[in-house]
C-alpha cells in the first residue's frame, strides 16, 4: 500500500481538492475538484499538517462569484485557501 497523499504532498506539489470538501471558512460553498499548487506546509506531524494552496487560473475562473465576493467582504483573498491534508490528493497537472 502507498503512502497517503498526506504524507508526500510538499510546497510545489499540485493538488485537486476531494469531491464533498468545503471551504472551511464557507461551508454551504464546496471546493470539490478545484487545483491549484501548495506553497507552504504548516505543521510538523503528518495528521496536524495544513496546506497554504493558491488556484490555478482554471479554477479561479470556475469560482463562484458569491465566493470571491464573500472573501473580500472578510478581507481575505480567494485565490489562496488553507486545507488539511485528508482533503488533498496530489494532481498530475
């Protein structure tokens, strides 16, 4: 059996989030299948660690608008999320 995605993701690595996942800050939103690469891992054991990611320009296309629109209104920025790993898997793209 292979490691979990958990365990081999590192910042430069591409992901697709699972299907089912939401955005933490937005649960009624879900970000099943959006890509985009890590940039910073935080967290030192494999079951704590969170994942810095930013979008790919394909997924900031497909974004709702009520998402970008909720992140501005909280000042943060849509095309950056925080995610644990159990809701990654690495991408080939």
């Amino acid at each position: 059996m292979g490691k979990k995605a958990s365990s081999t993701i590192k910042a430069g690595s591409n992901i697709q989030v699972k299907e089912g996942v939401c955005v933490p800050e937005f649960p009624e939103i879900c970000c099943g299948g959006w890509t985009g690469m890590v940039v910073e891992v935080r967290g030192k054991k494999v079951s704590e660690r969170t994942y810095i990611l930013e979008w790919d320009d394909e997924t900031e296309s497909k974004m709702p608008d009520v998402y970008k629109s909720q992140c501005e209104d909280q000042g943060l920025f849509f095309k950056m999320a925080c995610l644990p790993g159990d809701a990654l898997i690495l991408s080939d793209s």
